[in-house]
C-alpha cells in the first residue's frame, strides 16, 4: 500500500498511489477561460469546475468509490465572445476531438465508465454532439460508457433556489461560487447589476428558437444580471451540494456491473 492519501486528484497521485486506486470510474471536467465581468477573473469557470469535481471525487471515494480527477480542460468554445479581449478558445472540431483523444486515451487504460462534467455553457452542444460521435465509433456496448453533467445542472433545486437573481453567466450564482472558493479574487467594490438583453425579433427570444448569441449584444458588460446580493454561503451550499451530487452519480456508477445493455436491466 501507499502512504499517501488516496484522494482520486491524478495530478497530485503517484504512479503506485494511481496503480493502487485502479480506477473504476474516469471525471473530466471541461471548463473555459474567458471575460466575466468587472468583478470576476477569466478562469471562473476552471475554477468552479475544477472545485465541484475535486469534492465531488474526494467525497465518492471516502465512500469506497474508485473514482479518478482527470486534469480539467481549461480552454473552451468561446467563438461568441470575439469582441471581448483574449477569450480563450479552441474550434468546435478541435474541442470534439481533443475530448475524444481523452476519452479514447482513459478507454486503453481500461476504464469503462466515464462522466463528463462541463463547467462552460458555450461547450454544451459540442460537448452532446461528442457523447454521439463517441457511441457512433463503437458497436453496441463496445467502448466505454461516457456521460456528461454540468457543475451548475448539478445543483438541487433547494440550493438553487438560494440564488434570488437569475443569469447564466457572472452572475449572482457564479459570483457567490466565486466569493466561496477565491475570494481574492472577486472585485467586490465591483458587483452592480449587469445589462442582459433581449432579441429585438420577438420570436428568436422563445426557448425552442437557437441561435449563437454574440455575447457583446447580449451582456455588454460580458457579465448579466444584479450580483450585489451574492455571498460566500450561498456559494458554498451550491458548490457543496453539486459536489455531493456528483458524487453520489459517482457512487451509483461505481457499483454497477457493466451488464450487456448498461445502463439499462438485461432484458427480460
Ligand atoms: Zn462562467
């Protein structure tokens, strides 16, 4: 055995710390580095994704788990985000097929499960159109089981429901996460209430209706919403509850048997 911790984060394991873990299950987390706002650093989203995948698989291993931090991918699509300085970026062909090298490299190490966690609401499609291209290369059952969440789908609706102001990007809900995990790094004379606007068309402002947004109409300020009322607590109740989500995901996936038609009962 080891004397180390067995605490699941490969980058600070040893090779017979990893050799005596023998993961069962794989979490790679996949955020972004780009502009939120004058109160909030570039890497908010790494940041949060990076904690809520740490606790998650710290928590499901103190319960028995297997589970594996793989290094979080901290660039993104971000093609939305050109007017602002220095977003960082990759092409929706290269995000998919980075994350397919990563997902092939963990498969010839022989894990069979694999969770998905994105951090970044602009790598979401590329990132569904990934799990397709995956199963689309192997038969059925072949290949490892891959899934996805997201550090921000991950949080119950209790502790969402702490959040009094919505939006999707820097934000309360971010701010508050940001003001839990680094909070040297929250510009707090800074917090105000961001402009989020609307679609001039009526009806491109329907859920069902997709379009990319460029980001410079849609929040000028590349932040949205009143974040004035954001706290360390609540940041910390949403972090911890996404984490304890993911790990009791983590927990489940585990102990399951890869059966014939996984993650479905055998027929019957
Ligand atoms: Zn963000």
């Amino acid at each position: 055995m080891t004397d180390g911790p067995t605490t699941g984060i490969l980058s600070e394991m040893t090779i017979e710390e990893v050799e005596a873990l023998d993961p069962e299950v794989v979490v790679f987390g996949i955020a972004s580095t780009e502009p939120h706002g004058p109160h909030l650093p570039y890497g908010t989203d790494t940041y949060q994704t990076e904690t809520v995948v740490r606790r998650a698989v710290t928590r499901a291993n103190e319960e028995g788990a297997r589970a594996l931090m793989y290094p979080t991918l901290p660039i993104g699509n971000n093609v939305n985000f050109k007017a602002f300085p220095f977003a960082c970026r990759m092409s929706v062909r290269t995000l998919m097929n980075v994350v397919l090298d990563v997902i092939e490299a963990i498969e010839e190490e022989g894990v069979e499960k694999i969770v998905l966690v994105n951090g970044h609401g602009g790598n979401t499609a590329t990132l569904t159109a990934t799990l397709r291209e995956h199963a689309g290369r192997h038969g059925p059952g072949g290949g490892a089981f891959v899934c996805m969440t997201s550090n921000s789908g991950a949080i119950p609706e209790e502790e969402r429901s702490l959040i009094e102001h919505e939006s999707n990007h820097a934000g309360e809900l971010e701010t508050s996460r940001m003001l839990h995990i680094r909070p040297d790094l929250v510009r707090e004379g800074e917090l105000d209430e961001f402009p989020i606007q609307l679609p001039g068309i009526e009806h491109l402002r329907e859920d069902h209706v997709t379009f990319v947004p460029r980001w410079d109409g849609y929040m000028p300020a590349s932040a949205g919403g009143e974040t004035r009322e954001s706290s360390a607590e609540k940041g910390e109740a949403i972090t911890d509850a996404a984490a304890d989500w993911i790990a009791e995901l983590l927990i489940e996936l585990d102990a399951a048997p890869i059966d014939e038609l996984f993650p479905f009962p055998e027929r019957s």
